[in-house]
C-alpha cells in the first residue's frame, strides 16, 4: 500500500502548481531560463529515466508486503543531441521543496531549481564510440532527490560513464512515481533505524544493477541493449548516499569502488565486516562525518580528503544553482543550509576532478595521478588510507 504526503502539503501542492499523471520519461523540456554549467568531458550527455519494481523484496519502509519500488534517472555519453533540453527537477517536487524546505525563501527557491535546464538531452543515443560503459551509481542525500546532484553526474557522463542515479522511496524528500503518486520522506518513527536505511539503499543500488543486466541483455527501448560494461560498477553518493555507497561494497562483489561526499561512517563499511575495494572518503571541512572507521576497517588501497570551505551542503547543485539564480550571498550564507564559503565553480571543479581522477583509475585503469599528487588544489587535505591484505581490527 501507498502512503501519500499528509493532508496539509498536498493542498500546499495542490494551491502552488498543477500535477499531472504523466510518466516521468514525459517530463517537460525547455528552451530558456538559467542553464548549468557546461561540461569538460568530450561527449554530449543524454539522459532517460524509468522505473523499478523489485519483486523480490519487501519494502522495509512499510508494514505491508510492499514490494519496492525506485526511480531511475540515467545520464550518459552522448554524439548528438536528442529532442530537447530536459528541465532541472520535476515540476512537482520544486514546488514542494519551495513550500515545505527552509533551503531558502520560496521565491528564490523556485527561481533556483524551477527554470533551471540541464546540460543534457532527452532521449540522446548512446556514444557510438565505446563499445561498452563502465557504471557509476549516483546515491543522494537523506531528504534530497538525485537531480540535486545533475552537474556532478552529467559531468562523469561527458567522459564516458553511464551515471545511475536513484530516487530512494521514502528517503528522498519527494517521488513522483509515473502514474503521478508522490510518496514523501519518512523520518524518525516512520523510518527504520538509521544504520537500516543506509543498508536498503545499498540494497536499492543492487537492486537496479540487476535490472540494468537485464536491460543490457534487451532493453526494450533499445538504449542500453550490450552497451553495459557490468565487469566495471562503482558507486558513489553524499550524505546518507555515501554511506549506502560504503554499504554496498560490503556484500555485493559486483560494485568494486566508491566515493563517499560527507557521509556518515556507520554500517558495515564502518563497524562491521570492512571494505575489500579501493574508496575515496570526501569531506567538507570542517565535518561532522570525518574519522577514522572506514580507514580502519579498510583492506584496499583509499583516499581521505577534506576541502576547505566546504560544507555539508557543498556536495550539490545548491551553491552554484543559487549563484546562477542570483541569490545573493547574504541570503545564501544566512539560511539554514548555506552552500559553503567556496566559489561554486570552484567548489564543483574540486568535486569534478576528484571524482573523475578516482573512477578513471579504478574502473578504467587510468593514471588517477591526482589521487597522489593533489597537485592544483590547495583547498585539499589529502591522506593515504588502507592497507591491501590488511586483517579487521
């Protein structure tokens, strides 16, 4: 069974925009408005969204025998255009961040996220010149919903990676399913214990990597049919995100690197069996999150970064999405979230490079010369972490 948004939001939704049925692969495109930053890589990006089901699994958000069911938006590798600009966020769930988040006051909130277009295009096909794409899962933030991360994971995409991104049910802030439920957030006595969230985003990204082999096998739409590199997944994620990221190392041997942005060191990763595949521990600084427990229990070659002048909030579109929007920094610093004291360009360089230095060694055997050196980046504390064959603490 479904449990809609309470009574009050939906008449706050109800009163602020107008909601369609529509599927998510039929959300509108746009021709104007604020447009994010171009990518470095040296492809086009298109990106295709689908939906879920696993059958095999209980929801454990839900009392009932719930099967789970999770939203999938994909960014990859593109020659050439394909219909049209794909606007930022669904209609919807800008309208309820505007409404029922304090990120910033609600005006400045829709100017942001509501007429802002991505970098990449709806229905785009795939590259024709690599013959298979390495994977990298995109995981968001607790309360957070993966298009808050769209020029990070477009950004990999320009260079070759399919980028999987999942809207967790009940632990994004908002879902728009495509037959037009939203199924909000559950938090506190609504949700399970947090070291039980963490795990069943793990489990999602399992989840959906089964579904991508099949889809590699016949996709019936045509877009990724053989076009898979299934020997080549890594995982990646912010907050909450990060940590399920950790997670799914721990017992899927299918996923083989992670890269963590300011997440919790909780779960298996951090206090239980350890990690065996190389990770990269991002941190703002300073961090509520930085320590040692992945380190420790960590059987790989890894990386601990701190940034300077980042936040919590650093980690998503928000500091360049309000810089483009024209949010002044007064407001920004002063809400409850403020994006860091960083540039935004030079904060979403930071995480670019990183990120891309990291997966390119050990998901395409690349230099990675960045990891070593940290050469150009000041901002960045960086320390070696792990020991390949090293025995749990």
């Amino acid at each position: 069974m479904r449990h809609t948004l309470s009574v009050l939001t939906a008449a706050l939704i109800l009163s602020a925009c107008e909601i369609t049925s529509s599927g998510i692969d039929d959300e509108p495109i746009v021709e104007e408005g604020i447009q994010l930053p171009a990518h470095t890589g040296a492809f086009r990006v298109g990106t295709s969204s689908f939906s879920v089901v696993d059958a095999d699994r209980d929801d454990e958000y839900t009392p009932e025998a719930d099967m789970r069911e999770l939203n999938v938006k994909i960014w990859y590798p593109a020659d050439q255009e394909g219909l049209g600009t794909e606007i930022y966020m669904h209609p919807t769930v800008v309208e309820l961040l505007a409404v029922t988040q304090d990120y910033m006051p609600p005006e400045d909130m829709i100017d942001a996220l509501g007429s802002a277009a991505t970098r990449a295009t709806v229905g785009a096909p795939i590259t024709s010149t690599i013959a298979q794409l390495p994977v990298v899962f995109w995981s968001h933030g607790l309360g957070g919903v993966n298009t808050l991360y769209t020029t990070f994971a477009g950004e990999l995409a320009s260079h070759g990676f399919l980028v999987v991104g999942i809207d967790h049910t009940y632990g994004a802030f908002a879902t728009v399913f495509p037959d037009g439920t939203i199924q909000g957030i559950r938090t506190g006595a609504n949700a399970p214990p947090f070291p039980e969230v963490v795990n069943i985003w793990a489990k999602d990204m399992a989840s959906v990597l089964d579904h991508l082999e099949t889809l590699n096998a016949n996709d019936p739409d045509g877009l990724l049919t053989g076009r898979i590199d299934l020997t080549r997944v890594g995982a990646t994620g912010h907050s909450t995100g990060g940590s399920a990221a950790a997670e799914v190392l721990t017992f899927d041997d299918r996923f083989s690197a992670a890269v963590t942005l300011d997440a919790p060191q909780v779960g298996a990763a951090a206090e239980g069996v350890g990690v065996d595949d190389p990770i990269l521990l991002f941190f703002a600084d300073p961090s509520d999150y930085a320590g040692t427990l992945v380190a420790d229990r960590l059987r790989a070659q890894g990386y601990s970064a701190s940034v300077a002048g980042m936040n919590h909030y650093s980690f998503t579109d928000l500091p360049i999405l309000l810089e483009l929007a024209g949010v002044p920094d007064a407001d920004r610093q002063a809400s409850r979230r403020p994006p860091g004291t960083l540039d935004p360009a030079r904060n979403n360089e930071i995480i670019n490079a990183w990120s891309l230095a990291f997966f390119d060694r050990y998901l395409r055997g690349g230099a990675g010369a960045l990891l070593e050196s940290g050469a150009g980046y000041p901002e960045v504390t960086l320390q070696a972490i792990g020991q390949v064959g090293a025995p749990l603490p």
